[in-house]
C-alpha cells in the first residue's frame, strides 16, 4: 500500500505545481485531485523500459488534468440578471480556469508529440458533455438510469485510457466500483426510492422485512462481492490493486460508521 500512497502523493505534487496559479485559487474552488482516478490511471499506464517514465507521468498528468478542467466548468454557475460583482467575476474565473487547465493538457501532450492520445482524450470529453447535458436536463426515467449515467460521467474518461493501453481486463472493475461510490454518494436518493431499492436488492430472493438502511447495506456489500470477485481475476499477482480497493472500501464503512455516531 505505501507504494501506491506514494505514487498518488508525488502525482498530486505535480499536477498541484501545473495548475497552481495563486490568482485564480484565491477566487475560486481549489480543485480537487481524486486519489482513486489517480491511482487507477497509474495501473492503466504501464511501466516498462518501452514508456519512459517522463512520457508515463505525461499521460497520467495530462489525464487528470482534463479530469480537473471537467470538473472545473461543471461549477460554472449560470448567469443571472441580478448576480452580485462578485458572483459573476466568480463565473468568470471558474470558466478562465477550466480552460486554462484544459490548455494545459493540449501543450504537455504536443510538447510529447502525443497527438493521438489527445484526439482519443478529445473524443471522451465531448461525450462526456454529451452526457452531462442528458444529466442537466434530466433525459433520464429512472433513478437506476440517473445512477447509471453518473457512472459513465464518472468512468469514460478512464476506459478511454484504458482501451488506448489494451487494458480492457480493468474496465468492468472500473466501474463497478464507481458504481459503489455514486450509491455510496446518492445513498439518500436510493433510499427514499422503495422500487429501486428493491429491485437492486431483488426483493424476491431476500427478506422483505429489512428496514431500509440495512437493504441499503446489503446492496453495497452485495456489489463489493462483485467488485472483490473481478479483482482478484486481474492479472496481477501483487494484489496491490485488490488491496487499494479493500483499503477504500473500509475507508466508506469507517465514515459511515463515524457518521452515524456524530448524528
């Protein structure tokens, strides 16, 4: 474990020494680099003597940064008749910011003549924006299908990596466990859903009687078996990538747990 905390620590150190620009931090959101893309995309990148390691952390890097600008724009706020000086030069800045990260990515790559992983990088941000304008103007009929396509926001930019590094045996895994992490995260919604919390609980083999904070348990623990399942199937004998996720899994009961005692 201390091999992959490292790895994502020195990771987080120079994407925060690209995108540091003490202007913008001070007006807007600091962003937030997510450990789980970081450590999943340093599974996806290979280590080999045929990638040196400059042009290895130039992919992860750059792939976190179009994670990062993503996320930036997503909080840009709309633009309101009455908005205050201060929310709109916040608007403002959120979007300078997404685009100057987003410029970034486009010169590290260039800088690697990398062209082909930024026209495959470009591809998955235009679907993404696809799916979040469906996610915007709620083109969903369901709760299972709002989930779901949270799941693919979340996950496309990953599988994308990995379908251009042959790792197509991580893809499933993927979003599984983003798939845990967005009912972990929408846990209040799946909640006061009986309907969708009985159909992923499939109701006709289990007990009807359960309250729902136990169904709700049951459901994670059922889709950790399934995640726990395809990673031990990884070809990776070290178990550090079936260790990271047995360490996050722990992480979201501890919280729970901590959670439910402070309320």
């Amino acid at each position: 474990m201390s091999n992959s905390v490292n790895e994502i620590l020195r990771f987080k150190k120079a994407i925060e020494e690209k995108i540091r620009y003490d202007f913008l931090w001070k007006n807007i959101q600091k962003p937030v680099i997510e450990d789980d893309k970081l450590f999943i995309l340093s599974n996806l990148v290979p280590i080999n003597s045929a990638l040196p390691h400059t042009k290895r952390d130039a992919y992860i890097v750059t792939t976190m940064l179009v994670q990062i600008a993503l996320d930036t724009h997503e909080l840009v706020n709309e633009s309101k008749a009455d908005e205050s000086t201060e929310e709109n030069l916040s608007r403002q800045l959120h979007v300078l910011a997404g685009d100057y990260y987003s410029g970034l990515y486009y010169y590290l790559l260039s800088q690697i003549d990398e062209f082909d992983f930024i026209h495959k990088l470009a591809s998955a941000i235009k679907a993404i924006n696809e799916l979040k304008m469906k996610l915007y103007y709620q083109e969903f009929a369901s709760l299972n299908e709002y989930i779901d396509l949270k799941v693919q926001i979340n996950t496309l930019l990953l599988k994308t990596v990995a379908a251009y590094f042959k790792h197509d045996e991580f893809v499933d895994n993927i979003t599984q466990w983003f798939y845990i992490s967005t009912l972990q995260e929408e846990k209040e919604r799946v909640m006061a859903d009986e309907i969708v919390l009985n159909s992923l609980l499939d109701v006709k083999r289990s007990n009807t009687y359960m309250n729902k904070e136990d169904k709700f348990r049951h459901i994670l623990h059922k889709e950790w078996l399934i995640l726990q399942q395809g990673l031990k199937q990884l070809p990776h004998s070290s178990g550090e990538i079936y260790n990271y996720f047995k360490q996050r899994r722990a992480d979201h009961v501890a919280m729970k747990a901590s959670n439910v005692e402070e309320g």
